[in-house]
C-alpha cells in the first residue's frame, strides 16, 4: 500500500488547530454557502431523528452512522474550500458542479461507506435485540448510559462503533478531498490516507477528537448546531488534506532525475 500512496508530510500536534483557524476564515468568507450546505445537513438530520423516534436501534445508527458518512457528505465543503481562490465569489452550486464532475469517484467511496452503515444497522440491531432486556425492550443509548442498566450493550456497542470509526476516519481523512482535488484512483486516494495516519498518528487522533467533540456540540444543540460546526470541520478538513498531502507539482518534480 506504501508503494501506491502519495508522499505525505509529517505536522505537529498543533496542526488541527491550524485547519480549524483556516477552516473558519473559509467559513468567513462565503458564510452563505457554507451554512447553507450546514442547513442541509441540520434538516437532514433532524429529519432522520423524527423518522427513527420509535425505533432507538435505527436512531442510534443514525447518530453513530453519521460518524462514518461525514467524509463524504462534507464533499461540498471541500469544494468550495478547493474554489476560494480559482473562482471569484465561490457559490453553493459552483460547489455542487465540482463535486458532481467527480461524481463517479466519490460514488465508490459512498458504496463502499453505504456497505458498512448496512453491517453497521444489523450489528447494532443485534445487540439490542439480545443483550437489552425484556424491562428495556425499547431502550435507547442515552437512556441505557443514564440508567445504568445493560452495561455490556452500551459498552460493546461503543467499543465497537469507535473501533469502525476509527477505521473509517483512517482511510477516509484525506482520501474524498484527494480524490475531488485530483486524477486518481480510490486504491491511491485510499493508500495515501493510510499513510497519512501512520506517518502523524499523534496529530491525527487529536484531529479526530476535535471533529468528534464539535459534531457532539452540534447535537447537543438540538442539531441545529451542526449548520455552523459541519461547515467548520469539512472547510478545515480540507485544509488539512492540503498540509498532509504533498503538492503534485512537488512531487512530479521530485520524480524527475
């Protein structure tokens, strides 16, 4: 996998920093676009919290699941992060066009996240089913953490689900803005995000506990705080793709005898 990854560079642990104050001055200069793409996601979500109210296995997939999508849903974000500069005023739908020229790479990443929300749902539907007792037969996450009851399904569950997470954000943190900024293959785009991780493995977990931490915040605030926290997270997302990930110019030079 080394062999087909593009050279990456090694930050500091100070480095997430660095993308969120970069991040936030993209946010600053379109604040349209990028909180419309945050109110899409805002209304989705919220959307999905009403249609799962009566099934708390499907709400707490929908929570945890969109963990694993966020890569790909930021894709918008990214775009326009990629624009501010090439394009005057960079808008909502200049956006749209970017991603929808890349449509065909990005769709194999969403198969490929789409096949493990599915394994995701049964495993938790599983869990909830066998460990969850007949007294919480329709138990939520939350409440099971407030209860105290059912410590193995919230433990397994939550060890499970950061293990997947953990999986996805490391061929994933790097690999969508790649495959939107660039002519290649998943397998390099995915390669590339690897060794991403391997090469910063300090910055890049304090990387993660950040988007973790801000989506938390955006839940907490009846999910309407993620119209500001997403936008945040995917602009400095791609920042940090183009810190982490040699320039091509570089590395066609590089190449060169």
């Amino acid at each position: 996998m080394e062999e087909k990854a593009l050279a990456v560079r090694t930050v500091g642990i100070d480095a997430p920093l660095r993308w969120l104050r970069k991040g936030w001055e993209d946010l600053r200069y379109d604040p349209l676009s990028s909180l419309g793409f945050g109110v899409v996601f805002a209304i989705g979500g919220g959307l999905i919290v009403l249609a799962t109210l009566r099934a708390p296995h499907l709400m707490a997939v929908a929570f945890s699941g969109f963990f694993l999508l966020a890569p790909l849903l930021a894709a918008g974000l990214y775009a326009l992060s990629r624009l501010r500069g090439t394009v005057e005023r960079p808008a909502f739908f200049d956006a749209l066009a970017l991603v929808k020229a890349k449509k065909a790479s990005l769709a194999q990443v969403g198969l490929g996240l789409l096949l493990v929300m599915l394994v995701w749902e049964r495993f938790t539907a599983m869990l909830f089913a066998v460990l969850a007792s007949p007294e919480t037969a329709s138990p939520t996450i939350a409440a099971l953490i407030v209860s105290g009851e059912e410590w193995p399904l919230v433990v397994a569950w939550f060890v499970t689900g950061g293990l997947v997470a953990a999986g996805i954000f490391t061929v994933t943190v790097v690999s969508v803005p790649l495959l939107l900024d660039r002519d290649v293959d998943l397998f390099t785009a995915v390669a590339t995000s690897v060794q991403v991780v391997r090469t910063n493995p300090w910055p890049m977990a304090v990387w993660a506990a950040w988007i973790v931490g801000l989506t938390l915040l955006g839940y907490a605030l009846v999910l309407f705080g993620l119209a500001v926290t997403l936008p945040l997270l995917g602009h400095a997302s791609w920042h940090a793709y183009r810190e982490l990930v040699e320039d091509a110019s570089s590395q066609t030079a590089g190449s060169n005898p």
